[in-house]
C-alpha cells in the first residue's frame, strides 16, 4: 500500500480519528468506574467532568466552522493532538476535581479540531472513491474505543487509576504519530455565484435538526456512563468487555450504514438505526445480566456513528445552508444537556439515567419517522432533477464537524 493511496490516507485519518474521539475523548468512560472507586469522584462530580468535555468539544466545533482555514491547516491537527495527549497525561497528576474539569475542557477542544481537520480531509481527498472507504476510517473511531477499552480491562485488577490515565496518553502518542503527516483538505474553489438552484427544505431540515439534536442527548448517556451502570450490575470485567465490543462493533458500523444508503433512504436508515440504538441503550436497565450487557454494547456501537453519518449525509442531500454548522451545534448542545439531565437519578444508580436516555432516542426516532412524510428523495441542483441515489455526485461536500 503506497503512501499516496486512498487506503493510506484512510488510515491515517482512521488513527486521528482513534487518537482525538476513540481514546481522547471516550477513554473517559472505562476510567470512570476506577475513579469513583479509587480517586474519591462522587457520581455528581464524574457527570461534572463529563460535560465540561462536550462544552470543550463544542467549543473546537464551532472554531472549526467560524475559522475554515483551522479545518486545512497540518499544524492545528499536530496541536491538537499533542494537547489531547498532555491532557490524558496530566490528569493523573491532580486529586482536583476543578483541575480535572480544566483538562477534559481542554481534551474537548483539541478533539474536536482533530475530528473536524481528519473528516474534512476523507470528504475532501476521497470524494472520487466509494463512500464506504470514507466509512472504514471513520470506523478509527470505534477502534480507539476498542483499543482504550482493552487496556483499561487489562490495567483494571493490577493497577490504579492513574496508570490507566498514562497507559491512555501512550496510546494516543502512538495513534498521533501514525497520523501525523495526515494531509488535510485543500482550499476550495468558489462556485460562480447563482449556478446553485436550492429548493425550499425547511420542514424536513427542521425535523432532522430536532432528531440529531435529541440523539446528542440520548447517546451521550450511554456513551458516559454505560460501563458503570453494567458495573454495578455485572461481575467486574463485564463493563470494561462491553466497552471493547462498543468499540468492535463501531469500526465497521459507518462503512455498513454508507452502504445500505446506496439502497434505501436516507430518513428510513436513520429511523432504524435511532431505534436499535433506543433498545440498545435500555436493555442493560430493563433486562440486566451479563449476556443484556453484552448485546446492548454491540447494539449501541452498531449505530452511534452510523447514527452521525447518516444524519449528515441527509443534512447534504438537502442541501439546506448551513446544515453542517446547523446539526453540529444542536448534536453538541444535546451532548453537553445529557449528563446535566440525568444527574438528579445518578444518586440511585447509573442503570436508572439509561432509561430516559432511551426514551430521548426514541422520540429522536419519531422526529425521524416525520422526516420521511413527503421526503424528497429527487432534489432539484442546478436546474436538474436529480434522484437520490446520484447525489454523491452532486451533493455540496462539506466536512462533517458532527462527529460522535
């Protein structure tokens, strides 16, 4: 595989991706556990970390869609990841939850900017290549999961909290240098003005716009908090494996969803995908057990990307201004009000915050289901009427800002 080809490039972006939101960002969630039971972090405080993670998160986001030239610039993701990686190693230096606070801010920030300079690199480099190889490297997302999820397992019964901190910085330091001569997405080129015919798409956009903003606060839950709710139900490795499989089953979710898309719409795939995720995310409150653990892990990493992806794709086939910037902001304000809702429960138990996490998904899946009334899967672009199924061709490429 030469350095130049698309499977290079992919996997480059695929190692970002692992770096700044796999490991970065969701290394969080198999620590958390070790750090309630060995750090003295109160339930409170934990949820506390967590949002000032997706205000850091939201913050990077929008940089990245008020400042385009951040999203092409080789520095600001070699920054970013160099910061992401200080902040995992620094956080087992402090006892204060306030410093902790400042760091996962800061962890938020840089992985965001990694994650908007990595997609818009893929959606720039590889837009003449099958979308599902776009979707494998966003699956480097799942594998950072994976991969942090596993050493947490290892590290859990013979070391602390802190050396899973420092194991994590490692990680990244690794999954950064695979990256770091990642070529971003090139300056583009100004379309002549009045050569883009847009149709009026207010209803459906407005739909979709409620759907992905309530999937930030539903998933989020689960993504925070799933392997301690599983914890405290299930024998001690059951919640770090089911972060694994998280993880295992995200790598090649998003590659699958492009896929199926190719083939059915838009609004159904992301109706079914918002309630496998719902049942998901409930089984483990509702059933309990091992084996309900297990399957809700594979259900939940199955479709949280997929869920991201397929709600951009449709943003695009729009074609409503601003969609990306628009989705990105309502998904990230979602992400930061989930741990803030559910606080309140967390006091009798993280199994109880997974409930309403389901509920919220769920009416994200019938905000979904109004999305398909009267969808218009023939958009007109440029005076023609285009179907559905050609639109890779004739979509406004954006980067996706909107990850997971």
């Amino acid at each position: 595989m030469s350095a130049s080809s698309p499977w290079s490039h992919a996997a480059r972006a695929a190692a970002a991706l692992a770096a700044g939101m796999g490991v970065g960002r969701f290394v969080y969630t198999p620590i958390l556990p070790l750090m309630h039971a060995r750090a003295g972090l109160s339930t409170g405080a934990g949820a506390n970390l967590a949002t000032a993670n997706y205000v850091g998160y939201l913050v990077g986001a929008l940089a990245g869609i008020l400042a385009p030239a951040l999203i092409r610039s080789r520095a600001v993701l070699r920054a970013s990841l160099i910061l992401l990686t200080g902040t995992l190693a620094a956080m087992p230096l402090t006892h204060s939850t306030t410093v902790w606070s400042l760091l996962r801010l800061l962890a938020g920030v840089a992985s965001a900017l990694v994650f908007v300079v990595a997609a818009g690199s893929l959606l720039h480099h590889l837009r003449d290549h099958p979308p599902h190889l776009a979707g494998w490297a966003f699956g480097g997302v799942g594998g950072g999961i994976a991969l942090s999820g596993l050493l947490v397992l290892v590290l859990r019964s013979a070391a602390d909290w802190r050396t899973a901190w420092w194991a994590a910085a490692v990680l990244a330091t690794l999954l950064a240098a695979a990256s770091w001569n990642l070529r971003p997405q090139e300056a583009p080129v100004a379309a002549p003005r009045g050569s883009d015919a847009r149709p009026r798409t207010h209803r459906w956009f407005g739909a979709l716009f409620v759907s992905y903003t309530l999937e930030g606060v539903g998933y989020i839950v689960a993504g925070t908090f799933l392997v301690a709710a599983v914890g405290q139900e299930s024998p001690g490795w059951v919640g770090s494996g089911a972060w694994v499989l998280v993880g295992l089953a995200a790598v090649p979710s998003s590659a699958l969803w492009a896929r199926l898309g190719r083939r059915w719409s838009l609004p159904g795939l992301l109706l079914t995908a918002l309630v496998i995720q719902a049942a998901g995310i409930a089984l483990p409150a509702l059933v309990g057990g091992t084996a309900a653990a297990l399957g809700s892990a594979v259900l939940f990493g199955a479709t949280f990307i997929g869920v991201s992806s397929l709600a951009l794709a449709t943003g695009a086939h729009l074609r409503f201004p601003h969609s990306v910037a628009l989705l990105t902001a309502g998904y990230s304000v979602g992400q930061i009000l989930g741990p803030l809702v559910v606080t309140p429960l967390l006091h009798h138990g993280y199994d109880r915050a997974l409930v309403p996490a389901a509920l919220v998904v769920l009416v994200a899946a019938a905000a979904a289901a109004v999305l398909r009334i009267g969808f218009p899967h023939h958009m007109v672009v440029r005076g023609h009427t285009v179907p559905e199924q050609q639109r890779e061709s004739t979509k406004d490429v954006r980067p996706a800002v909107a990850g997971p």
